[in-house]
C-alpha cells in the first residue's frame, strides 16, 4: 500500500462510518469494497487511527471499527497525519531495527516540518463532514432522465404543450401551479405591451434604439419566475422579463435605450450584471461568479443569457470549457431565435443543432421548445436544482423565433419571407399559454382587453415620469475611455454637441 492509497482508503473508510447515524462499526463488505482485507490495512490504516485517538476500537482485521468523535469534528489533516506518521514509524521499525524510537520520531518530525504549512492548513480547514457531503451529492433533480429521453443526439426537444396549448407530454411533473400560470401569461403579456410600446417611443424619437423581445418572452419569464433572489442573473440585451423579474423597474429599460447607463445598474434588483451588448462576453462573466459561488460555498445558481449567433465565439467556448472543468453551477441559455441579425442559424454552425455543443466541453444539454412556458418552467427548475446540488454547468438551447426586428435600425422583411413567419406565428407563445389557460378554464378571453388596456396606461406614465429625468451629461459620453481624448474623439464629441443642440432647437 502507498503513501496516498493508505490515506485515501483511510478516508473512505471515515465516510462509510461517518455517515451513520448511530455509533455502530463499518460493515466489513463496505471495507472490502474499497481494499483488500489484510492484515497490513490493519496495521497501517486502522492501528494508526487508533493510536491517533480518531477510531475508538477495531474489531478485528477488517471487522468493523468505532469513531471516537463525531465525523464533523475530524478533519482530513489529522487523518493523513495520523496514518502516514504512524505508517512511517511501523515501516522504519521493520527495515531499521537497530535505530531507537526517539530517532524515528525526530525524523518524523522533520518530514512534517519540512511539510508545506499553508497545505497543512488547508487540509486542517476541510473536516470530514464537508469530504462526506461532497462524496454523498447527487442529481436528484429530473434533469438526468429528462436528458435520457430528449439527448440532443438525437435532436429531440422537450415539450409539454403543442402549437394549440394541449398537453402532448402527461410523464413529466408539472413545475408551476395553476396560479404561476396565470400570473406568467399575465407578466408575459406586460412584457410585450411594453416591448410594443418601446418600439413606438423608438419610433417617436422618444428612445435611441431598441431590441425587440417579442415572440421570445416564455423563455425569460420562465428563468426570470426560477432564479431565486441570491442567485445571479447575467443578461445578454433580449431577456426584458427576466430582468423585471428579478427585481429592475421598467424606468431602468427606458434609461437604457434611452442612452443614460444609470439604467444599466438595475439599482432595485439583487445579484444581476449589467445588459452586455458586446456578444457573449457575459458568459465568461458568468463562468467567474459560479467559480465564486462554489469558492465561497455558497448553494446558489448563475443564469446566463446568449443568442444562437453568441455561440460562434471564442468566449462561448472559452466559458463553457472552464464552466465544466471547474464544476461551477451556472445555467447556461441559449436563446436560439433562428437568427444573429440576418445571419440564419443554419449558416451559423455544422453541428445538428446547439444544444449538442455541450458534448464537447462534458456537461449535459437539452433543446427545449422555448415558445413553451411550461417546458421552459420545467427545464429551468430542474437545470437550478442540479447545478446547486454541485452536479457542475448545463447547457439549455431554448427553441424559439425572433418575431420583430433585430433592433429598431433593421429590417427583416430585406432576408427572410413571409411564409416563414406564418409557420413560425402559429407557435407565438402567449397563443399557446392564453389557450392552454382558456381550455382549463383558468382565463376567460374576454378579460384581455382589460388587462392590455391598464398595462398601456401604466406603462405609458411611467414612461413620462422616465421621460422628466435629468439628461445624462455630454462629458459622461465621451470623457472617461482616454485620459487625453484623441482627435477624432474630439471632433465627434463636437459634431454631437451640435447634433443635440438643432434637436433641442437652440444653437
Ligand atoms: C463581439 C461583437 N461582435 C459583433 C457585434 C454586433 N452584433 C450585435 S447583435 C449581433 C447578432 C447577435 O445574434 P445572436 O447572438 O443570435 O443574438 P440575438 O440578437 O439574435 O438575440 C451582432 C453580430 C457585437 N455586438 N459584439
Ligand atoms: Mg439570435
């Protein structure tokens, strides 16, 4: 038996009797399951221990011993301490016997000085109960089965309703309740009332620019109604309702595609990271605060956004590879609305679909249908429950279409057609909810108009009092990227003050 075996089987052993409740000895199968009976594990794992006071008694070689003290209390220093220490001093004794006790032990002692301290310490640090727990995790989400079922192998896709809000799919548990039903087809519809709103205020000159949400809002709502308020949120700039949900205020959207950055602070909501516009950047930023979260032992999850187009980067793959290496519990999101501006999916990469990606950097994936909020609902859950379990990243390509525009300066009708819009309007997730709702007689129709019309005059105040915000200065624009601004960057800031000036009316 080695240096490291003796202490690793040393360790094992701890576990199995560590996880016991009740103070009866380890099974003799459980010890042979991880060694060979001998009588040198007796002397070299078990006698150590004793002698270290960690074991109370043996029972024989391999029959079974009692711990001295709660599993917790015993850290994985000691062990290692005591096996290897006492080892050392049995097998010097054997090869060596003309030496004296007293010499053994000084050049034990010596090995253990001439040990690392800050290694000392750490080990000190990790008690046995935290090396149990991390030994006992386990996916007891549905992820796994749900994954055998839909493996992107063999392009599946999860789904619970179809195009018309029938339930095609009874074997897996519902996530949301009736009420959560209501109140998301409620919500989604608040998000694309405003998205709508947005677009015309863009249109008014009222806004700069604007990226559509529109057609895409289950997946969102879906993540936005699962992150919980410790865990974090990093958006990419198409996720409206998660944002809200997880605490932002409508305002902050205007002032961010109003220009002013103070919206890209999201001061009302906990744990979220600024809108990034620079194309997947936030997923490495995401890969970070998981490797934080299990850093600082924390049990929470990262949910991370990305178009289909973020998939081509060297970021994506440079945060997915260290995701998995790190075993970190982010959620990573594809939102694969068939389209990076003009670009369509199908020239964005040769693998059968996004989700199958995953393969490479050995964490799971799943493509769900992302115009399903109770798919989507679904997936997210159980994707949150493994990741904090410690079961390490996974990757969701959530299915879906961008209905409106890339943002306000494009135009979509100059790369796609009609008919391809049609087949994609029939699976419009608010239809799907909205009919799911009205068969099971949760939601009548004739209550829409209602709500449409109070989200339109709610949205449209606080538009106004957006609107009576002081204007973010010139300075802020142009002065803080270079100590000494270059010329070009001069001019422009010149040719700006004009711009603003013929649109304000004064000179
Ligand atoms: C690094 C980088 N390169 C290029 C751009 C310009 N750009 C803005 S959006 C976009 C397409 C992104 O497509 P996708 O990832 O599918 O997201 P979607 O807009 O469809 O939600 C591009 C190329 C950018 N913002 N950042
Ligand atoms: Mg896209």
């Amino acid at each position: 038996m080695n240096f490291t075996k003796r202490t690793e089987y040393a360790l094992k052993a701890l576990i199995e009797i560590g996880t016991s409740e009740k103070d009866v000895p380890v099974k003799r199968e459980t010890i042979a399951n991880n060694q060979n009976i001998s009588s040198q594990f007796l002397e070299q794992v078990l006698i150590p221990l004793t002698k270290s006071k960690i074991i109370k008694s043996v029972r024989g070689p391999g029959g079974g011993f009692i711990l001295n003290k709660k599993a917790k209390d015993i850290n994985t220093w000691q062990v290692f301490e005591a096996v290897e220490s006492t080892t050392k001093l049995y097998e010097n004794k054997s090869t060596d016997s003309d030496k004296d006790d007293s010499s053994t032990t000084q050049q034990i002692q010596s090995v253990w000085d001439s040990i690392d301290d800050n290694l000392k310490q750490t080990m000190s640090g990790i008690s046995l109960a935290d090396v149990i727990e991390q030994d006992s995790k386990k996916d007891k989400s549905e992820f796994s089965s749900l994954l055998s079922v839909y493996n992107p192998q063999n392009n599946g896709i999860f789904q619970i309703i179809d195009d018309d809000g029938k339930v095609i799919n009874k074997e897996w548990s519902l996530t949301e309740n009736n009420k959560g039903l209501v109140e998301a087809y409620k919500f989604m519809q608040y998000v694309r009332t405003a998205d709508e709103m947005c677009m015309s205020y863009q249109r008014q000159g009222r806004l700069y620019t604007f990226p559509p949400n529109l057609g895409q809002e289950a997946i969102s709502t879906a993540a936005g109604n699962v992150v919980q308020e410790d865990d974090w949120l990093v958006p990419a700039y198409r996720e409206v309702a998660a944002w809200l949900l997880k605490g932002a205020k409508i305002s902050d959207i205007f002032l961010l595609w109003g220009g002013n950055e103070e919206g890209y602070l999201f001061s009302g909501a906990k744990n979220i990271l600024p809108v990034s516009v620079p194309i997947a950047s936030q997923l490495l930023h995401a890969t970070g605060i998981g490797f934080a979260l299990n850093y600082q032992k924390k049990k929470n999850a990262v949910f991370v956004f990305v178009g289909d187009g973020g998939t081509s980067t060297g970021d994506f793959h440079e945060a997915l590879n260290f995701a998995s290496v790190w075993n970190v519990p982010v959620v990573f999101i594809i939102q694969n609305n068939q389209y990076a501006i003009s670009v369509p999916v199908s020239k964005q990469t040769a693998s059968k679909n996004l989700a199958i990606k995953s393969a490479a950097y050995g964490m799971p994936g799943i493509r769900v249908d992302g115009n399903d909020y109770l798919a989507m609902h679904k997936i997210l859950t159980e994707a949150r429950s493994r990741v904090t379990s410690g079961n390490g990243p996974v990757l969701i390509e959530a299915v879906t279409y961008r209905k409106g525009a890339h943002t306000t300066s494009d135009d979509p009708t100059l790369y796609r057609t009609d008919q391809e819009e049609e087949t994609w309007a029939v699976k419009d997730p608010i239809k799907r909810l909205r009919t799911y709702l009205i068969r099971k007689k949760l939601w009548k129709a004739e209550d829409d108009k209602k709500m449409l019309e109070g989200y339109q005059k709610e949205i449209d105040a606080q538009f106004l009092e957006y609107e009576k915000s002081p204007e973010y200065k010139l300075d802020d624009v142009f002065d803080h990227m270079y100590a000494q601004a270059p010329e070009d960057l001069k001019n422009q800031k010149i040719e700006y003050q004009k711009y603003l000036n013929w649109a304000r009316g004064t000179k």
